[in-house]
C-alpha cells in the first residue's frame, strides 16, 4: 500500500471513479486519488493532479491536501509522465514542497 495507513473507501460515498486498468497500471497514483480513509478510520483529504503541457512535455502538479504537499513532474509523452509519478510515489522518492492549506474563495 502507498498511502501510509490507508485502506480502502467504505460504502458508496467515494469520489472515485470505477477504472480498475487505470488502478492496476498506476496502484500508488490511485491510492493517492480515491483512498478517502486510514486504517485507524480517520478520513484524508484527496490528492489533486493537474496536467498541462508546456514547451512540448507534459506536466503535472500533484497536490497531497492530506499532508499539506506538492510536487511538480514533468515528460516527453503522457505515459512517461504517469509512469514517473507513480514511481515516485511508490518509491516515496518525490521532491515534495510543502503548501499552505487553499483557503476557498480567495
């Protein structure tokens, strides 16, 4: 499991999608993105991913609300681009910068 202490949602109050390809090519990126409780069965705030593409590589920021984090990942091609973050988050090897909480309407 890549999200420390997670398990999986409970009931039907996910946010998530159903696409368990997407699930099993990318597990750490989808933990991060649907898992809403702990093992101790306190609720986390999803991860948010943002893509654009700049000078002709993709880009995300990848934002981790629950712990106040981000980072920024960059590739040639969109598969690239997953495959990184995901091996950055399986391997907990991302440069993360931390953020201040988004305050909602300014």
């Amino acid at each position: 499991m890549f999200v420390k202490k997670a398990i999986a949602a409970v009931g039907g109050g996910t946010d998530a999608p159903s696409d368990p390809k997407f699930a099993s090519h990318y597990p750490a990126l989808w933990e991060y993105l649907s898992v809403t409780r702990l093992e101790d069965g306190s609720t986390r705030k999803l991860a948010k991913l943002s893509l654009s593409v700049q000078d002709g590589r993709w880009c995300a920021c990848f934002v981790d609300e629950d712990n106040k984090r981000l980072m920024f990942i960059s590739g040639e091609t969109y598969d690239q681009l997953l495959k990184s973050l995901e091996k950055h988050l399986a391997n907990e090897t991302a440069e993360w910068r931390r953020c201040k909480p988004f305050k909602k309407g300014g």
